[in-house]
C-alpha cells in the first residue's frame, strides 16, 4: 500500500520503520518543494515591484535578456498549475517593454510559448 493511500485511509503506523522512513522522506520532500515555492513567491514579488517601479531607467540588454527572464517567470508557475500573473508579467516584458510579442498556446504535447522580437 502506497503511503498516500496510507495517510488518506489513516492506516499509517509511525512504529513500523519503514512506514516512518518512507513517512519522513515524503515529508521532507514535501518541506523542500514548500521552501522553493516560497522563495520562488519572495523573488516574483520583488521582481513584480521592480518591473512596475515607475523611476526605473530604460537600458539596453542583450536579446537573450528579456525571453530568459520571462522563461523564469512563467517556469515554475506552470509547474503548479499557476501560470496567471507569470505570463502576464511575461507578455508586459516582451511587448510593452521590447515591442515584441509573445504567443501563448496549448498543443497535446503541452504549452507552446512563441516569442518573436522585430529586429531592425
């Protein structure tokens, strides 16, 4: 029986060895993706105060800059299902702040993201 089925069905014996392995392994795991969540959060907040700050100066990047920067936002969002304001922040980066433009699409192999800069 896996220790999901375990925890839902209360059939979990914290005084069998393995049960309490195989309990604090998901468990620390668990403690893990909830550390990267929330440093993932903090960071998407001090970067969405920045990328709005009103004062900031324009400055020329390198075109890899501005699509790496938006793969980083919307990556771990869309680990979680929570893509909403990663992409939106995304679409302001590449189009109001580099007059591109980012299309977004679902295929069967999973989301297609399209960013396309006019070069001149």
């Amino acid at each position: 029986m896996s220790i999901d089925i375990k925890l839902k069905s209360g059939k979990l014996n914290l005084e069998n060895s393995t049960d309490r392995e195989t309990f604090l392994t998901l468990l620390k795991t668990k403690h893990h993706n909830i550390h990267e969540y929330v440093h993932y959060l903090s960071t998407t907040t001090d970067d969405f105060r920045n990328f709005f700050n009103p004062h900031k100066q324009k400055e020329d990047v390198s075109l890899i800059t501005p699509i790496k920067r938006a793969l980083e936002i919307v990556e771990q969002p869309m680990r979680s299902n929570g893509t909403g304001l990663g992409l939106y922040m995304s679409k302001i980066m590449i189009e109001d702040h580099h007059q591109g433009l980012l299309q977004i699409k679902n295929t069967k192999e999973g989301l297609c993201c399209k960013i396309i800069f006019n070069i001149n």
